[in-house]
C-alpha cells in the first residue's frame, strides 16, 4: 500500500525536478536614435559629472538644499515606500515556490445518533457522547512545472526595478527644480537691485530737470516722459519682491518644509555662475543615462513576464498536500504513536473548460505589454527631444548673452567717455545720467537672458539623465 502510494509522489516530485525554466524576453522596440544636428555653445567646456551635476557651479547654497531635498522630499519618500511595497510583493510570490505549513488544533463535542447508519448503542464501550482532540500540521505545494510561478517572480522583480528607477526620476527632477528656482531666485534679486538703481538715476534725473522747470529753461511737458518711466519701473518693485518670496516658497515645497523655512534666502549672497559647456556623448548613450527609460524597460520585462505566467494557466498544476498530527478521545494519549494520523495528498488541476477565461487574461497581458512598448518608445522619442531642444535653447541664449555682452561693453565704453566729458565740463549731468540709464537698460535685459541661459544649461543636465548614478 505504501508503495503505490509513494510512486504517485515520486513522480510528481519528479516532474517538477525536471521541469526548465527560461525567463520570458522583454519586446524591447529598436528605435533608431539618429545623430544630434545641435552644436555645443561658445563657452568654456567643463568637466561635470552629471549625477552630480551641481557640483560644477562650485555653490555651497544650491549643494545644501539639493542634499537636503534628497533626503527630506515627500516625492522622493513616496516613491521609496513604493519600492518598499514591490518588494513586499515579491517576498510574497517567491513564497509560493516553497511549501505552506500550518499548525492547528481542534475540540470537537460529538452526540451520534442511536437510530443512525451505525448502531452506538449495540456497540460495547461505545459512548454516544464523544469528545475527540485533533492537533497538528498541514502543509501544501504547488510544484511549479510550468514557470507559472517562476515568472511571477521576474514579474515582480522587474517591478522593484521599475520602481527603483522611477525614484531616480523623481530625485533627477528635483535636482532640476531646485536649481531653476535657485538661479531664478539670484537673477531676480540681480534684478531687483539693478531696478533700484534704474530707479535711482531715474530721480536724479528728475530732480534736475525740475530745476530747470522753475528757471523756466523747459516746460513741465518736458519731464512727463521721464517721470512716466519711473512709475513703470517703480511699479515692477513689490512684483519682483513678490517673486522672491514665491521662489522660495517653491524651493520650501522641494524640501519638504512649511513655506517660511526658506526666506533666509533672500539675504544669501548672490552668486552669478559662470556658463560652461561639457561633452554631450552619443545619442544612444541616452538610454543608460535615463532613468525614465530604464523604468519602461524594465516594464516591458514586467509584461513579459507577467504574459508567460498568464499563460501558464492552460496547462495542470500539480500539487502535494499533507497532514501530520493526532487524534485521540484521551487525553491521556496525545502524543502517543498510537494517535498518530497522516495523510498525503498528490493532486493535479486543469482548468479544461473555462469558457475562455484564461486566453481573455492572456489577451490582456498582452495588451499590457504594447502598452508597455508604446510607452518605452515614448520615452525615448521624449528623451531625445529633451535633449535636443534643451541644448538648441542653450546655445541660443548663449549667443544671445554674448551678443548683449558685445553691446554692454560698448554702452560702457560711451558711458565712460562721457563720464570724462562730464567731469571736463563739455556735457551736462543730464547727459550722463542717460548715458548711464541707456547702459543700465542693457544690463537688466541681460539679467533676464541669463536667468533664461542658467535654465537652459539645467534642462539640458536633466535631459540627458543628469542628478542620479547610473553606475
């Protein structure tokens, strides 16, 4: 009896012992990248090290607060409790592999029948009233012949992966804000302070020209132009202010913190960085250097997987279940060998007929999967448009930069050569003080390209993956 009962178990054993497993084959799109048509900016080349690429600007500020937005932004946090969660569940799918055991015990309070099948009371030394004590262990498992199981398993590990790289996106775009409100924050105070001075000539200007009004030198008509633009730049003062504020609200939000946590900022010292550029490297390279990219990848692993374990569904599962425990009416006999029941269980179960079940799942899995595929090719085209509008922005507002740069060397130069004839008495101190304002004009529209420029060079970091170790 035990024989025939064991060949049964071997072979199930054997079958699973036999069975191969091959992971399923993400359908990865050959999306050709092509070369970039961009050329670097006419600026210094600089050595950056992209997943850090901060550090270039040599800004003890902007280190800080992107350190501490890694560690403290609620994004980022959410995303690492995701990756908590794929974890979990994978935890929970390599368990099926293994045997589920059990422990358990039970009372029972039995009255049988005296008119039943079996006649209790003809039966000597049978009680009609029974009490009967079950304890023990149950263990079930499901040998996986078919990777079913197994492919499950690539499912959710390439979900960890999905999720770890989709953090790395987030901390990529975290970076990138911060410094954009960061630099913008710097260049509006350059503003601010430029328009004060605009503001400052404006009065002078007006002080002395309505010296002239009262010696009848001009008439009142005469100064409404100048005094028109002063109300326009004095008006431009509590926006600009507000701005400030705004900005480092915003940064506040990156970090985690209530919104005042950050206005210390308004009093840091400005810094002004210098523009660099750095090598770009290959198109191609974008696909190591995204971590975007890298997550729908490893989706498209996710899809395979999950389209093999589907499938799985059309062929038996084959399982084993057993118990081992005790079964007494005494007590006193709990745990003698007497009281001992076991009991092993080979099975096997195919879903025949399903009324098509299983292929409507398959389907979908499949549908996924080009989901998946549409997805990751979007996210290359994306990545390469990135990059390419970032760094055509980039050199744009570069060559613009120099051109002003060419334009405000030669204002200053006027300026200084009026300011020679001022002090040789040839001109007037209305003179100078347009020849200034025409050199401060210059210099805030300036401000501005560079706040434009200062963006531009960060896209173009956050573009081509820039912000987390790809390593």
């Amino acid at each position: 009896m035990k024989q025939q009962f064991f060949i049964p178990l071997f072979a199930l054993v054997f079958i699973g012992g036999c069975a191969h497993f091959e992971s399923a084959k993400p359908n990865v799109p050959n999306i050709k990248t092509g070369a970039s048509m961009a050329k670097l900016p006419n600026v210094p080349i600089k050595d950056v090290e992209l997943s850090k690429w901060w550090l270039a600007f040599n800004d003890p500020t902007l280190t800080a607060l992107i350190d501490e937005a890694m560690a403290q932004n609620y994004d980022v946090a959410l995303a690492t409790h995701r990756i908590e969660e794929a974890r979990a569940q994978n935890q929970f799918s390599r368990a099926g592999l293994g045997p589920a055991v059990g422990v358990g015990a039970k009372v029972s309070q039995n009255q049988l029948s005296e008119n039943g099948a079996m006649p209790i009371t003809k039966l000597p030394g049978v009680s009609r009233d029974q009490t009967v004590y079950q304890y023990g262990f149950d263990a079930s498992w499901e040998i996986d012949v078919f990777g079913g199981l197994k492919n499950q398993i690539d499912a959710t590990d390439a979900a960890i992966k999905a999720q770890i790289y989709g953090r790395e996106a987030t901390k990529m775009s975290i970076a990138a804000e911060i410094g954009r409100n960061y630099f913008e924050l710097n260049n509006t105070t350059r503003q601010l302070a430029a328009t004060r001075e605009y503001l400052d000539n404006l009065d002078q200007s007006i002080a002395l020209l309505k010296i002239r009004v009262q010696k009848g030198d001009i008439s009142h008509k005469d100064t409404d132009e100048i005094i028109a633009k002063r109300e326009n730049y004095e008006s431009q003062i509590p926006a600009l202010e507000a701005k400030r504020r705004d900005l480092c609200f915003a940064i506040a939000t990156l970090l985690g913190k209530p919104p005042e946590s950050t206005l210390y900022l308004l009093s840091t010292p400005v810094q002004n960085p210098k523009l660099f550029a750095f090598p770009i490297g290959q198109r191609a390279e974008l696909l190591e250097r995204r971590p975007d990219i890298q997550a729908a990848e490893a989706k498209l692993q996710m899809t395979a997987s999950q389209i093999a374990a589907t499938k799985a569904e059309y062929y038996p599962k084959f399982t084993i279940s057993a118990h081992a425990g005790w079964e007494t009416m005494d007590l006193n006999k709990a745990f003698d060998y007497s009281s001992l029941a076991t009991t092993i269980v080979p099975g096997i179960q195919w879903r025949i007929f399903d009324s098509g079940r299983v292929t409507a799942q398959v389907n979908a899995a499949e549908a996924r999967d080009k989901q998946a595929m549409d997805e990751y090719s979007k996210s290359v085209i994306t990545a390469l448009a990135d990059s390419e509008r970032a760094l055509n922005g980039y050199k744009a507002s570069t060559d613009t930069i120099a051109a002003k740069q060419d334009a405000i060397k030669a204002q200053n130069d006027f300026y200084q050569h009026q300011l020679k004839r001022f002090k040789a008495g040839d001109i007037s101190k209305l003179e100078l003080l347009d020849a200034e304002r025409a050199l401060k004009d210059l210099q805030i529209s300036n401000i501005q390209v560079e706040t434009q420029a200062q963006s531009q060079l960060v896209s173009l970091f956050k573009a081509l993956g820039g912000g987390w170790d790809n390593k």
